[in-house]
C-alpha cells in the first residue's frame, strides 16, 4: 500500500552563525530526494519551500542574541506548516536550514499529537542538545535553543507561545559530544536521556535505540526525527558550520534510519544544518537523501552494486 509523504523546505539561515543553510532545500532536491522516495513506493508531495516576510528588529536583554524577530516568524510559520502538514500525509520531511527550524516543526507535530491523543516522543540526532535558552546562550544563535523551547522551559517569553509541550521524558538524543555547562545543567535537571559517543563507543546505536523506540511503542505514541548534519562525523559529511569530530559513522547513521523505518513509528522527519557551500561535490547531501530513504524503508539489498571481480 502507498504511504503518502510531503516534502517541505525550510531555507533558515538566520539561527546560525554561518551563512549558507539557506541552500539546503535545493541541495537536498538537487541529489534527488523526491526520485529516491518515488522508488521506494511513496507517494510525494513536494510543496516547495516556505517563507517569512521581512521583520523589523527585535532586541533581547542578552545582548549576543541576533535575528530574534526572523526566528520567531520562522517558528510560527513552521509550526503552522507542520501542523497543517501532519493533518494530510503519513510521514511530512522538514528540509532546513539550521536547526532552529525545529522549534517550529516539532511544536507543530507537538500540536498534532495532542490533538490525536497520543504523546509526542523525539529523537534528537545532533553533536549538540540545543537546550540554551535564551538567557544562557553565549553565540546568540539560537539553532541552539530548540529543544529547551519545545520541552515547555522557562525563558521563552519572546518565543512564540506553545499549543503543545513535547514531556523531557519523551526525549532521546543520541550522538552528543559538545554540550555546554549551561545545557549540562539542564539535562542533569530534565532527566533526559542522553546517549553521548562515549556511550554509543560503550554499546553500539542498537540497544539504546531499540530501548527508545519500545517506550514509544508502549505509550502509542508518535515519533519526529529531528537529523542534524553533525550528527555525523564531519569525514563523511563536512558540510556543516558546527564541525565536531567523533560522530556517528556511515553504517551507524544507516541503522539507525533502517530501525526507525522498520519500527513504523516515525511520524516526522527534520532534515537541518547542510550547508551546501562547505560541501564537497554534494557528498554531504547525498548522504543525508541516503538516510532519508534508509529510513523510508530502502535496504541494502534494494540498491544495485558493482561487480569488481578481475
């Protein structure tokens, strides 16, 4: 049976230092996202990209804080999108853009959830937890603050207001390796579960993972993915602004995607942090179609190898 999925970017910049992410819808169309889930039986709806309209200046009393007013209108438009989004196919993919885009889209699936009756749950696959508020951040950029937003923390008055709060219980976040004192602090407060590289070096992807996707199995709860570029190693995908060695190497990336698939828990999928201009010939972004479509059910076995026998 065909599932219906629907395709939407999110060209955010503004959350970032780094200028570029800007590019990552059209570099994720470019390596062929929309044929590699037509192959694999979806039926794709590519709604283009959204947009914001200019927005006069807001300040923040931390004076390193920039592009306040553009990320609160990303945040209502994506929350909005993703909610309208959830209501008319099986699986929606976000596009990005950095990942600030998240504090809208996981808001707005948080929006669906409650409106089904079922909880939320989210998956974080990022070097960072992003759990800055807005008061803690020291870069001001605030890619950095939407876990901390969407899990209902305090200090968010100039954040668009939440419908729905995703529960810190219900959070995951695996591959973690550069978490400042301040978000140190607020893991050890929320209790959320933490799988850093030490951890995954220690176990392996399966097990937490699996022990994860049984919790949301259990509650009948809907999954959203968010997948940051620098999740993995920059080796195999340096087109990120926010390079951290150590990360998850390409067959852990491929299976974990592959479990998520095989769990039909996924309910939503954030594609962030490419950033096409420090990409090297589109590896990067065919990567990240690659785990896309891991995760949309392609195996190895589907894909035709070479033969190299002499």
């Amino acid at each position: 049976m065909s599932r219906s999925c629907t395709i939407l970017g999110a060209p955010v910049e503004t959350g970032a230092s780094q200028p570029g992410c800007l590019m990552g819808p059209a570099s994720l169309r470019t390596a062929g996202l929309v044929p590699a889930l037509d192959a694999l039986g979806w039926d794709v709806r590519d709604l283009g990209d959204l947009s914001i309209p200019p927005q006069a200046p807001r300040t923040h009393a931390n004076p390193a804080i920039h592009h306040l007013a553009e990320t609160c209108a990303w945040i209502e438009t994506l929350e909005a999108a993703a909610f309208d989004a959830a209501q008319g196919c099986d699986l929606p993919i976000f596009m990005g853009g950095d990942h600030s885009l998240s504090a809208g889209t996981v808001a707005g699936m948080a929006r669906h959830a409650e409106a089904e009756g079922r909880p939320l749950f989210l998956l974080w696959l990022d070097a960072h937890p992003d759990l800055h508020g807005l008061d803690s951040t020291e870069s001001g950029n605030l890619h950095g603050t939407p876990v901390a937003y969407v899990t209902g923390q305090p200090g968010f008055a100039a954040y668009p207001p939440l419908a729905a709060a995703v529960a810190p219980g219900n959070v995951c976040m695996m591959g973690i390796r550069s978490v400042d004192p301040a978000e140190h602090a607020r893991i050890a407060e929320l209790g959320i579960e933490v799988h850093d590289m030490r951890a995954i070096d220690e176990t392996g992807v399966l097990p937490p993972l699996e022990a994860f996707l049984e919790h949301v199995r259990a509650a009948n709860g809907m999954l959203h993915v968010s997948l940051d570029v620098d999740f993995l190693d920059p080796g195999i995908a340096p087109a990120v602004g926010t390079t951290v060695p150590g990360g998850a190497t390409f067959r852990e990336a491929h299976l974990i995607m592959e479990v998520l698939g095989e769990s039909g828990l996924v309910s939503a999928l954030d594609l962030v942090e490419l950033n096409p201009f420090l990409d090297e010939r589109g590896r990067t972004a065919s990567l990240m179609v690659e785990l896309a479509a891991s995760l949309m059910g392609r195996r190895v076995l589907d894909r035709p190898t070479r033969s190299f026998a002499a």
